[in-house]
C-alpha cells in the first residue's frame, strides 16, 4: 500500500513539472519586439 501511494506522488509530481514545446516569450505574438531565440542556460 505505502509503495502505491509513493509511487503516484512522484508520479504526479514529475507529471507537473516542466512545459512542452521551445521557451516562448509572454504575451501576444503581435507585440513581441525581437522575435530571437532565447539563450541556452
């Protein structure tokens, strides 16, 4: 039983971190100033 419920919280908690696709910049596309792409960390 504890290993079931251990094993749906890390579940859930690797599921919620992180975002799909490239790094976007915030806001309507229209109103973006430079259209670049952003640096590496």
């Amino acid at each position: 039983m504890r290993f079931m419920v251990l094993s749906a919280m890390v579940a859930l908690a690797l599921a919620s971190c992180g975002k799909y696709g490239p790094p976007s910049p915030p806001g309507p596309a229209a109103d973006v100033q430079y259209p670049r792409v952003y640096p590496a960390p």
